[in-house]
C-alpha cells in the first residue's frame, strides 16, 4: 500500500502536468458552417415523406475532421472532440472543468496528454498499461474506454454500452436448471462463487463483479457504471431440450444487437431520462452485453452499505453534464410526409461515440418508420415495433464542407444506409 507521502507525491506531479498541459494546449481547428449542422439537419429531416416518421436529435455540435497528418489513427480522437464540443458549449459547469477551464477543444496532440493525465489519476489503469502508459505523439488508435476514461477523469459519468451478437463467453457454463454460472468469479459482496445468472463487472474499480441481487441493494451505484457480462441464452424447445439453431436463427442473433442498438439509441434521445428514478444503467438492461460511450448526471448514494468506502473514488469526479432532455426541448418540426403526425426532435442531449469494427464515428440522432410490405404487412428487418431505424452519424472521414453542402442543398447526406450497420460487435460512449 502506498504511503501518504507517496500519494501527496504523485498527486503534485500530477498537478504539475496538469498545468504544464493547460499552458501548452492550442485549440484545434474545425471548420465553420453557415448556421448549425444540427439546424441544417432538422431542416432536412423535416422534409421527409415517409409513414409514420420520427427523428430526434442532439444538441448542437463541431465537425472535426480527419486531416493528413492523423489519417489511418485520427478518427477516435476526432471524434472526441465532436463530444466535447457539445458539452463546452451547452454546460458552464464542465466548460469550467474541462481542460482546465480553457474553453476550447484541445487540439490532438494536447488531448493525448490530458490521456495521459486520466491514467496517472487511475482511470482505465488496464488500457494505459495495454498501451505502454504513454499516448503522447503516438499513432495508437484509440475506442471507447479511452473516450470514457477521459470523460470521466474532467467528471462526467460516462457509460460504455457494448451490444454484441454471437459471441460466447468459455467460462460461463450453464447448470441443470439453465442458469449461467460465472466460473471462478466471487460476487465481491455477498462473496456467492460461483456467481449464477448475470454477473456485473464495475467498470470503475478493477476486478469488481456483483451478482444480480448484490447490484439491486441501494448503494451499488457508488462503483457503477456496470457492465452486463452473460452469454446469450441458449434456445430450448417445449420439453426443455436445446434445439440445435438454424440459419435463419443465426441471423436472427447476429441482427438482435442491432436491432438493440437501435431502441436504445431511440430511447436515448427521446425518453425524458433514461435513468431517473431508477439504480438502472444502460448495462443494467439484458438486452446489452456490455456498451457506447454516454455520460450522465451522477446519481445520490441511497443510504450506507458494503460500498460506501468507494464513494469518494467514484463520486468526487461525478459533476454531471447537462442532459436537456425533457422530450422535446428546442425547436421541434411537424414531419410533411403523408401519413405523418410525428415531429423531429431536438432533445438537446450529448452526442453518442460509437464505435464498431475498423471505425468510429459520432451519433448526433436517429430517425424511423414504418415501411410496410404490400403482401406481408410488415417488412423483414424492422424491429419489434415495426420500425425500422437509421442512425444519424458525424463521419470525421468526411469533409466538413461536403457534409455541410449535403445539408444545405437537402441532397447526398444520407450516405450509410442501414444495411452498413449490421456488424457483430458495437460500443459506444455516452456522456
């Protein structure tokens, strides 16, 4: 265990890079748009002709794009600064937080640093040992938990949300009565090993799991946010026997996560507060396996318990970024498609990192509707409400003036189709 000298040391240098980061860091430069894209979006939105459309979207936010010298790595970290320039713009107190008060998204080689800053504060201590524990002037790229670990060192309680499919976990066995048994792994409060049913991982302290009731008792949000570890359960027919999956199963697994994705999504941006009045997190829900990248308003410790000797680990860096969300604050359109009551939101709600296989982008909203097929009535690929989904994303591979020309003209900015987001694996941040 570290001395108190020791910690009073660390803390010092850690100060002193800190303010050696705040002297050295330039703004990075992002292209200015006539209006807001977020505007020039919604006026795009409203136009659509479709049955029973509805589309929602974020607060307003920058197009930082890819430039030469970070292409092939750059696409994390641009998308880390389409985040953050939401949240300097619409929430004073983290304007006041955020790299030292400067006002401005830093510019990439001063967000490795401030990296670097959240690992000596213990963040992500997994990540920065994978990664060498130095980022600075490196060509690493970089994910969620990066993302997240920033986030969260300036004081938002960003939430990483992983939706996966088909993917099995070899130390979770199932016993005679079905239940998944987490071999090897102790609920570290009630101390059951093994864990049975689902196990939460905190994503805060290492090596911290809890059974189902154990995340339930008040006090467990002290080390939330969780991450949801389980397999998908296996298919049974009526006499209780596993029933060997057919194709048509198999593609049925691999679309549910994205199917997920997409009601969370929508649920993000519309529900007045995913969260309140509920211990609930995105990775409480059994429909995720683990996440994106979303930050929230930390919530009050409900009472003493196992847990209380972590919150001032877990709470002192919980400020709470603003979350707008109260349905339809902003501007809202009435949709002109025939067959259309439904309006296009401005939820005024951070934008998403989201991350899949071999990209990342930013998610600033996301719109359906109901297609119908002439013969069936419903059309293949729609999810469980009919709808079928598209998510409304900040590529920073794209040029800002291009996207912003596409918006004016109301033409060429849908570019990524649905199909395009069928993979097996997405993660994103939400602060």
């Amino acid at each position: 265990m570290e001395s108190m000298r020791d910690l009073r040391t660390k803390r010092q240098r850690l100060d002193q890079d800190i303010s050696d980061i705040h002297s050295h860091q330039t703004r990075a430069r992002f292209q200015a748009v006539s209006g807001t894209i977020i505007g020039s979006l919604v006026r795009c939105l409203a136009s659509q002709q479709l049955p029973s459309y509805q589309a929602a979207v974020a607060g307003d936010v920058d197009h930082f794009q890819t430039e030469k010298n970070d292409s092939g790595w750059g696409c994390g970290w641009r998308n880390i600064q389409m985040v953050c320039s939401h949240l300097l713009r619409h929430d004073k107190e983290m304007e006041a937080a955020m790299f030292k008060g400067c006002g401005f998204v830093p510019d990439l080689l001063s967000l490795q640093a401030w990296l670097e800053c959240a690992w000596k504060a213990g963040f992500d201590t997994a990540g920065s040992d994978m990664l060498g524990n130095v980022m600075q002037g490196s060509h690493q790229w970089i994910g969620t938990t990066e993302c997240a670990a920033l986030l969260r060192f300036f004081g938002l309680k960003a939430q990483i949300i992983d939706f996966t499919g088909g993917l099995k976990n070899p130390n979770i066995q199932e016993n005679d009565t079905g239940e998944q048994m987490h071999m090897g792994v102790a609920c570290d409060n009630c101390e059951q090993c093994p864990i049975v049913g689902p196990r939460y991982s905190s994503q805060v302290v290492n090596n911290y799991d809890l059974c189902e009731a154990c995340h339930n008792l008040p006090g467990a949000d002290n080390v939330a946010p969780f991450r949801l570890v389980q397999n998908e359960q296996a298919s049974h027919n009526k006499a209780g026997v596993t029933v060997n999956p057919t194709e048509a199963d198999k593609n049925q697994q691999n679309t549910l996560p994205h199917l997920r994705l997409m009601e969370w999504v929508w649920s993000y941006f519309v529900v007045t507060n995913l969260y309140e009045g509920t211990s609930e997190s995105p990775e409480d829900d059994q429909s995720t396996k683990a996440g994106a990248v979303h930050a929230q308003p930390s919530k009050q410790t409900r009472g003493a318990s196992h847990w209380q000797h972590q919150e001032e680990r877990s709470s002192k860096h919980q400020k709470t970024g603003n979350q707008q969300s109260n349905g339809k604050s902003g501007a809202d359109y009435e949709a002109s498609g025939s067959n259309s009551s439904a309006a296009v939101t401005r939820s005024g709600k951070p934008p998403l990192y989201f991350q899949h296989e071999g990209h990342s982008r930013t998610i600033i909203g996301i719109e359906r509707f109901r297609p119908l097929n002439s013969k069936s009535g419903l059309k293949e690929g729609c999810s469980d409400d009919g709808f079928q989904y598209h998510l409304l994303l900040l590529d920073p591979s794209f040029k800002t003036n291009n996207i912003a020309s596409a918006l004016s003209n109301g033409q060429g900015w849908q570019v990524w189709p649905l199909s395009d987001t069928t993979h097996s694996s997405y993660i994103f941040c939400a602060p």
